[in-house]
C-alpha cells in the first residue's frame, strides 16, 4: 500500500509495527514478525537510511518510527511532481510522434465522423483534453449537442480552461437559448454575437478543430451530421484564423451583476436601467430581432418597444444605433 511512498512490502510491515509501539529492537521486531533476525536488521537500517526511523544516542538498539506526516508526506508529494512531470513529458512526446506521424501520413490530418453520437463524442472529449483554451462557432440550429446540454464546458471552466464563443444572431431564436448563454457567461464564458457565422467550429487549445461538412440538424438522421476532425496543420491555421478575424468585430455578450455602474469619473452612479433594461439592450445590440427579443423574454412586441424607447429617451439617443453608441459609452453594457 505504501509503494509510492519508495517502501518495499517488507519495510511496510517493519515500519507499521513501529508505528504501533513506542520503540523496539532487532530481536523485538524479529519475534513479532517471525522475520529472521538479520532480515529485520537490514529492513531497519534501510527505514533508518529514508528517513522513516530512527535510534537515539542513549539506546542506539532500539528503533521508533518517524512521525509518518514528516516521513512519509514529503516523499509522496515529490513523487507526485515527479508523476506530474513525466506526464507532460509523455504528452510532449505524444505531440510529437503524432506530428511525426501527420508529415508523413496525410491521412492523420483530417478524419471524417459520421454520425451525431459520435460528434457528440468526439466533441466532449476534445473538452475533457483542453487544457488551455476553446473556440466555438455557435450556428442556429443544433447538429449534435443541443443549446444548454454541454456540461462538459462547465466542468472545463472549472478547471481553468478558457471558453470564447461566438453566437450568430438566429442562434437567440432557439428556444431557451438566451437562458443558456447568460448561464455559460455566468459561469465563465465570453461570448460574442456577430450577424452570421459561416460555418460551425469547434477548436480546442489550436491543436485540434471539430468543423461539420454536412449540414444536419435536430430534424435530421443521425448518420446525417458529418464533420471533419482536423489536426495540426494549414487547415487548422485557417480555421484558428477564421474565428480571431470573426471574433475582432463580433459584439461582446455582458451579463449584469450588480445594481450599478461607474461612470468615467470613477464615482458610481445611480443605475437608470433594470434588469430587463439590461437584458433587453445586449440583446439588441447583440442583432436579435424585436419578435425573438420579445419571444426570449416572455414580453410582447409593444411591451419591447417601449422598453428600447424609454432607454432611447434616458440615453438622448433618435436612433437604435445612437441607443448602442451610448450604451457602450455610459457603460450600460
């Protein structure tokens, strides 16, 4: 059971009974283990030797066991490290042999799945793996993993991983999708919104991209959602560089959480808006249109209208576009 600690079975028993009495010599811990005598004074010179026993001056025949959080503690944290690194170290290597083996085998750079359990699949583990970052293209319309049942997201925020997501507008007309998204920027995301997306995307720590070839949705047969898993290479570099030009003029996603902002003068001041208020504006500055607006919501059409007229009104704006100018400038955002 102490293996990783460096302790042989042998030692492990030694050391236990130690632990189990106050001290004891050679010929005490032979009689008890029934081990001979010149076994058991080798297994102790051996304990004494890492740390895990010891003798005293005045009675240096009689061996007591070192406190096992100072014995045993520090030898199991620096295997741990050592573990750590030869993990990356075996990461590194994999990186490597599969690049290797990418340059010379052109099929290790793309590999068609078919099928949305096996997107569903592959999609999950690609966030399980991330360790650093994720890119995603959120389209309108699901193919494998409808809006709100990627958990997998959130067990990666958890651990660190950086999530940026890029919403098109006809995505907020899906049913409970504006919930979805204030809950994965709640939890850590940072969303953007842009009119149109061309296609759909997935990119995890710009090793490895997810990209649908066929289109397919919720409609359609599982063996209709085809995508391409793309490694390491020009077609990975563009598709990374797809998304950064994308993600440059997208519209950034805020959720509010609190009752007021501050103003550039520092000092913080009332907030005119509620939380509606606020809701509603990231939602039409964001693109979505009044109709889905009202639909997300649960208000009606006159209902946001007034709503986006009163926020016109408080920010002097006579047009929607001065409305979002301002919004951006008086920090309503």
């Amino acid at each position: 059971m102490l293996e990783p600690a460096g302790l042989t079975a042998i030692e492990e028993t030694v050391y236990r009974l130690l632990v189990g009495t106050a001290t004891a010599s050679a010929q005490e811990v032979a009689d008890q283990t029934g081990l001979p005598r010149d076994s058991v004074e080798a297994v102790l010179a051996a304990l004494r030797g890492k740390g895990l026993a010891s003798t005293t001056d005045r009675d240096p025949l009689h061996y007591a066991a070192v406190p096992p959080d100072v014995a045993l503690l520090p030898r199991l944290q620096r295997n741990a490290d050592a573990l750590d690194k030869a993990r990356t170290a075996v990461t590194d290597l994999l990186d490597s042999y599969r690049s290797t083996r990418r340059r010379h085998d052109p099929g290790q750079l793309i590999e068609v799945i078919t099928g949305a359990e096996a997107l569903r699949q592959h999609l999950r583990q690609m966030q399980d793996n991330a360790r650093h970052e994720m890119l995603w293209f959120c389209k309108a319309q699901y193919v494998a993993m409808p809006s709100g049942s990627n958990r997998a997201e959130y067990d990666a925020l958890a651990r660190g991983v950086r999530y940026r997501v890029l919403y098109e507008q006809a995505f907020f007309d899906d049913e409970g999708a504006v919930d979805n998204v204030v809950e994965g920027v709640r939890a850590g995301e940072v969303a953007r919104s842009v009119p149109h997306l061309p296609l759909r995307l997935a990119v995890a720590d710009r090793a490895i991209a997810i990209c649908p070839l066929v289109p397919g949705g919720p409609q359609g047969s599982p063996h209709v959602a085809t995508a391409a898993l793309v490694r390491g290479s020009s077609l990975l570099e563009a598709l990374i560089s797809l998304f950064e030009r994308y993600w440059e003029t997208a519209v950034p996603l805020n959720v509010s959480a609190s009752g007021g902002v501050e103003g550039s003068d520092g000092v913080v001041d009332a907030d005119p808006l509620t939380e509606t208020d606020r809701r509603l504006l990231s939602l039409l500055v964001a693109g979505v249109a009044d109709k889905a607006i009202a639909s997300q919501m649960g208000l009606s059409r006159r209902t946001v209208q007034r709503h986006i007229q009163h926020m016109m009104t408080l920010a002097g704006a006579d047009t929607r576009m001065q409305l979002a100018w301002q919004a951006a400038r008086r920090g309503w955002l």
